[in-house]
C-alpha cells in the first residue's frame, strides 16, 4: 500500500504521466504498442494507478481480451473477459466513465490483486467503444475528479492514435490487396496454366485472409461435379477430388451461387465424408462466378478452433473469389487456345506438304519438319533468311520472286523446280496464300509439295503411251502391207480365174478374200479407238453439204442393204443444208450403223433420216432405223462398249468388230453431240446420233 | 488409151495394181519413190497419176505439191492413196493438190470410177482380153 501524495505534487506527477503516455504514444506504430504506451505512461504507484489494463473487444464475440498492461507481471496473457461479465463491462456497453470506490463490494468484481478501488473509462473510436482502460488503485476510493480528468484525457489521446494506426492499416491492408490482385493478374500473364494459377489464387488468399488452409475447385459443366485443383494446407492434399453438388462447403455454395461461412464444420448437417479425417474447425466457402455462371468455388478454413470467419473475411474473400473466377476463365480460354494452338501446330508438324511462314520482308519465319526434309535447311539454318535466297536458282529467282510477291496479295498457285541445299533439284507444286490477322498482313506462308516423282512418273506414262501409240501406228501399217496383198490378190485371182472359167474356185478365194476385209477392219477398228484412248485422234472440221455426204453414204451402203434383202428408205431434205463438222467421221459413224441394221435385219426395212432439230440449237438429228432383231435392255446396256456384241455368238454369226458403236459414241462426244439407242427384241432398233451443226472444237493445226 | 503413173513403193502393190489395170486397158508406168515419181511425171506425159502418200525420199503430198508447182504438170489429175481412210489424210490430200483420193486396199470398181471421172474421153474405150 502507497501513502496517497500531496495535491500538489500529486499533480505534478498527473502531468508527468500524460507526458509519458504522449511521447510513447507519437512512437507507436501499432494498436498494440499505443495500449502498451498508454498503460506504462499512466503506471505511477505514487498516484495509485497500481494497475492499468487495456481490455479491447473482440468484433465478433463483444469479448474483452487483455492486450497491455502494467503493474502485474503475472497478468494472464489475452486475458479474456466474457461480454457483459466483470466491472468494465458497464464502460464497455454504455461508453461512459464508471467509477468503483470498493471493488469488494461489487458482485461482478473479477477478483484480480487488487482489492481497493477501479476506474473504467471506454476508449472510444470514430463513436465507436473498442475496449476498456481499466485503472485499480489498492485503496479504497483512491480517484477523484482529477485522476478522471486526466485517464479520460489519456483515452482520448490514446484513442485519436489508434484512429490514426487503423486508418493507416486500413490503407495499408487495401495496398496490400491491390498489390495482391496486380500479382494475380501478373501470374494470369505469366503462368497462364491452370492449376498453376488455381494455386497462386489460393496462396494468396490464404496468406491475405491468415486462414489455415484452402482450396479451389472448378465448375465440371459435363460431369456437373467440382474437382479440387488447388489446395494448400487443409491436412492432405485434396487436389483431384470430385464433389457432388451440394457435396461439403464448396458443394453447398455451388448449388446455392452464395457464400457461405459455418462455424463449425464437423456439426454441419452438409459436411463431405471426404474431410472427416483431418482437422476443420470453421470454413469460408464463396462461389467463383462469371456473371451468373459458376466457374468453381474457393474455400479457406480455420483448422484452430479459437479463430472463426468473420464478415470482414467474407469481405475479403468476395473480392478474391471473381478475381479467382476470372483467372479460372482466362485460363480455361487460354487452355483452349492452347490446345487449339497445338492441334495446329501439330497438324503443320506432321504434315508431308513442306510448310514455310514468311515475313513481310520474305524472310523465313518459321519451317516444318517436311521443309527440312524436302529442302535439307534445318530449322536453325533457314530462319532469318530471305526464303528466295535459298530455294531458288539464277534461272527461277525472278519466277520465285514473283511468286512470293504475289502471295503476299492474293493465293497462287503453280509448279515450278526449287532447289535444296545440296544442290539437287526438286519439282514441287507450290501455293502461297497471305497470312492475314485482323486485317493486319502478317506475311505469307508457303506449302511446297513435291511431285518429282509425280512429274517422272507421268513423263514415263507419257513416254510409253507414245511409245505404244507409235507402235500401233507402226503396227498397223505392218499389218495392212501383207493384208493389202491378201486381199489384193485373192480379189485379182477371183477376176482371173472366173475368166479361166475355174469358177469352183471363187468361193474359197471370196472366202480368203472376206476374212482378209475382216481382219483389216478389225485392225483399222483398234487403231481408232487407241487413238481416241491416247488423246491422239483429232477432228478435221469442215463445211459439207450434208445431202450430198448422205446420198453418198447411201451408194456406198447399198451393197450391203441388198445382201439381206432389205429396203432402204432415205429421208433428208434439200432443207437440211451445210453442217460443220468432221465430215469423214460423220460418214464413218452413219456406214457403221446402215452396215449394223442390214446385219441384224432380214428382209426387212432400214430408214435413214436426217433432220434439223426445229427447237433450240437446230442441232443435226441423224436416225437409223431397223426392222431387225432388236436387244432386250441388258444387251442396250452394253451396246456401246467396246467389244461388246450383243452376244459373244454375234460376232461370229453376224460378223463385225464389235467396235464400230463404241468408237461413234466417241466420235460424237468428241464433236460435241451424242448417241441413242431405243430397242425392242424382235421389233428393231433406232440409233439417233445428234450433233452440233456448227461443231464448235479448234481446228488443229496441219 | 490413158497413159497411168503408178507411185508406190511397195513391190506387192504395184505389181497387184499395175496387172489389174492393164487388164482393164491401161498403160501403166511406175515409180518406187516420190522422187522418182515427180520427176517421171515431169518428163513423161502422164494422163492420170495414182500417187501412195506413204513414200520413201519425198512423200506423196510433198510429190504431188512439187508437180502442181510445176506449169506443166499443175493440171495433171492426180487421185491419192492412203492405207486408210483417216480422218486428216483426205483433207491433206486434197489440200496438197490431188483431185480425188481412195483408200488401200483397192477396191477395183471404185476406183475405177474415180479414174473415169478425171479421165473422161480419154479412159480406155475397150477391156484388152488377158495380161
């Protein structure tokens, strides 16, 4: 027990304490050091300040918790005062002065090492009370108006700084969080890699909200399920783990598109089986939305039991969550392109065309693996160079060039011999389109396929096939020599032995003398139609006078008609006029189809009609029309095949090449016009051919 | 009786051709090569020529270009021969100059035909009996 001291120096040390209290309170950085500052500046034994405690309430609970104090060492550390209990609690609720002349005789005294007198005044911020300077002296009734006068200007004093050091912090924590969002976003630039992103969102928020622990899922829209990409520090690591809707916090918020905080997990009726092993005390849950759309969810738990979320941490964590929520979208985006990117990329990879990018200045960008190949440039060794510079030879430089020119305006196409860097040369069809991006010309990329084979392989078609049409054309003529003679002389040896008057030997000459006729339209037969296979066979285009080439046709036909006992019937108007067309041909086709019909009919009649089709082009209808066996549709079907009597007997009853139909069909669609067939069996048949009057094909050179 | 040159560089041809002429009253005359052929037409009086377009030295078109060139024998009837009937060999025929043309092999009574119409008074009046 102090002796109280003189009013006068009494006051003196009054004044010496507010000074102590002031010059520690300038110092202080934080709440904690201006309690301590306040407590220690008014601890003098002399005014019977012999204990000073700071009680500050707790937000969340209205607890008072001891943060400073002077005047007993063995004070509990974070002493904790129950709201509502102990003598402060009136300072605390009403925000006034409250002065104990005897402790002793109050019920809700907290029995403590004094037992004398306490003054509790509030410490009051912005109108707000946050806590309870509580001075006790060991007498009773040791205060009075002065000692309330200058402890109420001590709260005062200690409560403008704490303003201040909370407006700072304040200040300093929203510094923070913006820091904090830079860097996330930093990290959306820099990894833009999911999970990778998924765990720095979850760091920081960890780190920003002083959780224990936490994790973010993403929104599986196919399997309607979240799955755990990141976690950190929730007793195992829970990456990879699906929850259901409504599955645990994160499952609830989900379903919900709320946040969500519950104080004590392992009580919730929603709790995850999935966390039943490790410790949860209190968890935070907060939906990652776009708009409305659920991206994931993010969770943070306190595993410590002493701490709870409060709504400023449902603050903080609502400025996480659409940051986090961008960062999963951004990156989903990204993936996407990513593995859009790379399914492209990997189609120019593998593909067997040669692919090259250039620059705006032609230079080589970029090359596939079918470049190197195809040019023998590595990637390292082509890129930076002009493309032309190293493809191109003294004699193609300036149609390369023009090439590359070209495609940096429009696509282009051609073949053309590049060269590669071992000086081989390499055909290659070449196209060149412009790399345009959002109307920004890039440069232009290159797509060489090379057809070295290709070009060998067709000069060797080439060769052969005029190698073949030269021996046919050769072989042909050898055989028509020895035919000539044949033919020649059995008709000669016909004439001279009727005149010998050894008449019993014509028929066996006019045998030879037929077969050898045969073997010669066969002969001739083929060569046409190899001709027309080759490409080789060429119109003769000229103005005739068609009545002219039919009365001509006719004459010639006559024999044959006869030979059957059949009647021709010819109908061509003088009003048909010229065609143009290749008159040698048009007679080949018309004797081809008179011999057919006196063939196939017998006794009967042949019309040969020539007219001039009276609607649209006035194209040249040309019909010849039997009274003879006719085809059934399947024979019709063949008709015009090559090689294709009606019947293999046919031929050897009828006689005929069995070409003569397939080669017209030709001839026609070569003069630009076609060949019908209707036929009945055991009716007849009607062969109408229909040119152009005016055949339109370029009349070769001669 | 028309005097006939026959231009063909195939023995079996000529022969065959000549013999079944002359059976029909003609004199014939031959050559074995185009050059042969422009140059005894030249000299000689020919009636009608009967000119392969397939020869050796000069070709029957070339031959019956350099006698149309020529004042003397630029009217001379000329019918030509090709081993078959293309397309393009009548026409370049008829272009180099021929009057007619007709296909191997020798279809007699046909181009017996064609001879009598270039020849007109001057085919032969009578068929001379054997070779």
């Amino acid at each position: 027990m102090t002796p109280r001291t003189s009013r006068r120096s009494a006051q003196a040390h009054r004044q010496a304490a507010l000074l102590r209290l002031t010059t520690g309170i300038v110092s202080a950085h934080n709440e904690d050091d201006i309690y301590h500052a306040m407590v220690d500046g008014l601890h003098d034994e002399a005014l019977g300040y012999s204990f000073l405690g700071a009680f500050i309430i707790e937000p969340d609970t209205g607890d008072r918790v001891l943060r400073a104090s002077a005047g007993w060492p063995d004070a509990p550390e974070s002493w904790r005062v129950h709201k509502g209990e102990g003598l402060s609690a009136r300072a605390a609720e009403d925000g006034t002065l409250h002065y104990t002349a005897d402790v002793t005789r109050e019920a809700s005294y907290l029995p403590s090492r004094v037992r004398g007198s306490e003054v509790d005044i509030p410490l009051r911020v912005d109108g707000e009370t946050i806590g309870v300077l509580v001075v006790e002296s060991d007498e009773r009734d040791a205060f009075d108006d002065q000692d309330f006068e200058i402890l109420s200007a001590a709260a005062d004093q200690a409560a403008i700084a704490i303003a201040r050091v909370r407006l700072i912090e304040a200040e300093r924590r929203r510094a923070d969080e913006h820091k904090a969002l830079l860097d996330t976003l930093a990290d959306l630039s820099s990894e833009l890699e999911l999970s990778r992103v998924l765990q720095a969102v979850i760091d920081r928020a960890v780190t920003q909200l002083g959780v224990s622990g936490g994790e973010v899922a993403i929104w599986d829209e196919e399997r309607q399920d979240l799955v755990i990409l990141a976690s950190r520090s929730v007793g195992k690591d829970s990456t990879g783990t699906r929850l259901k809707l409504d599955e645990g916090a994160m499952g609830a918020v989900a379903r919900s598109l709320e946040p969500l905080i519950i104080p004590s997990y392992h009580e919730w009726m929603g709790r995850s089986e999935k966390y039943s092993d490790i410790t949860v005390h209190s968890v935070m849950a907060a939906p990652l939305l776009i708009g409305r759309r659920l991206v994931g969810a993010i969770a943070t738990v306190h595993s410590d039991p002493e701490r709870v979320f409060v709504e400023e941490d449902l603050r903080l964590l609502n400025m996480f969550a659409p940051q986090a929520a961008i960062a999963i979208e951004n990156a989903r985006l990204y993936t996407e392109a990513q593995r859009q990117r790379q399914y492209f990329e990997s189609l120019v990879q593998n593909s067997p065309v040669a692919i090259v990018s250039l620059g705006l200045g032609h230079e080589i960008v970029s090359c596939n693996p079918a470049f190197e190949r195809l040019f023998g440039y590595s990637t390292e060794e082509a890129v930076g160079r002009p493309l032309d510079d190293l493809i191109s030879t003294a004699d193609t430089r300036s149609e390369a060039e023009a090439y590359t020119r070209e495609a940096l305006d429009h696509a282009v196409h051609g073949i053309g011999r590049r060269r590669r860097k071992d000086g081989a040369f390499v055909d290659v069809e070449i196209l060149g389109v412009p790399v345009v991006v959002d109307g920004e010309q890039l440069g232009l990329m290159g797509l060489y396929h090379d057809i070295t084979e290709l070009l060998e392989a067709r000069r060797e078609a080439e060769a052969a096939n005029s190698a073949k049409s030269q021996f046919l054309a050769n072989m042909s003529h050898e055989l028509r020599t020895p035919l000539n003679a044949i033919i020649g002389y059995s008709e000669m040896l016909q004439e001279e032995v009727e005149e010998l008057g050894q008449s019993a030997l014509v028929p066996d000459l006019g045998k030879i003398h037929t077969a050898g006729r045969h073997l010669l339209a066969l002969i001739n037969d083929v060569l046409d139609l190899s001709k027309i296979e080759a490409g080789k066979m060429e119109l003769f285009l000229e103005e005739f006078d068609v009545r002219k080439m039919i009365d001509d046709v006719a004459a010639t036909a006559r024999p044959l008609i006869d030979k059957n006992a059949n009647r021709l019937e010819v109908r061509c108007g003088a009003e048909v006029g010229d065609m143009r067309g290749d008159l040698t041909k048009v007679r080949q086709m018309l004797l081809n189809l008179l011999s057919n019909a006196s063939k196939f009919t017998t006794g009967g009649r042949i019309d040969l009609e020539v007219e001039r089709d009276s609607n649209g082009d006035g194209a040249m209808i040309f019909r010849v029309r039997d009274t003879g066996i006719g085809m059934t549709p399947e024979q019709q079907a063949r008709v015009f095949e090559a090689f294709s009597q009606a019947e293999a007997s046919t031929a050897r009853r009828f006689g005929g090449t069995g070409l003569g139909l397939a080669i017209s069909k030709r001839f026609c669609e070569m003069m630009g016009g076609g060949i019908e067939l209707e036929s009945e069996a055991g009716v007849g048949s009607t062969f109408t051919i229909r040119l152009p009057a005016n055949a339109a094909v370029a009349e070769p050179q001669t | 009786m028309a005097k006939i040159l026959l231009v063909e560089d195939n023995e079996m041809n000529r022969d065959m051709l000549s013999r079944r002429l002359e059976r029909k009253g003609y004199q014939v005359e031959m050559a074995v090569d185009g050059r042969q052929g422009v140059d005894k037409a030249k000299t000689m009086a020919y009636d009608l020529v009967l000119m392969d377009m397939s020869l050796p030295e000069i070709d029957g078109w070339e031959a019956t270009r350099e006698l149309r060139a020529d004042p003397a024998t630029k009217d001379l009837p000329i019918i030509a021969l090709t081993a078959h009937a293309m397309s393009g060999d009548r026409e370049k025929a008829l272009e180099a100059g021929c009057n007619d043309y007709d296909t191997k092999p020798i279809e007699l009574s046909r181009l017996l035909g064609k001879m009598e119409a270039l020849l007109g008074g001057a085919a032969p009046a009578a068929e001379p009996g054997g070779a």
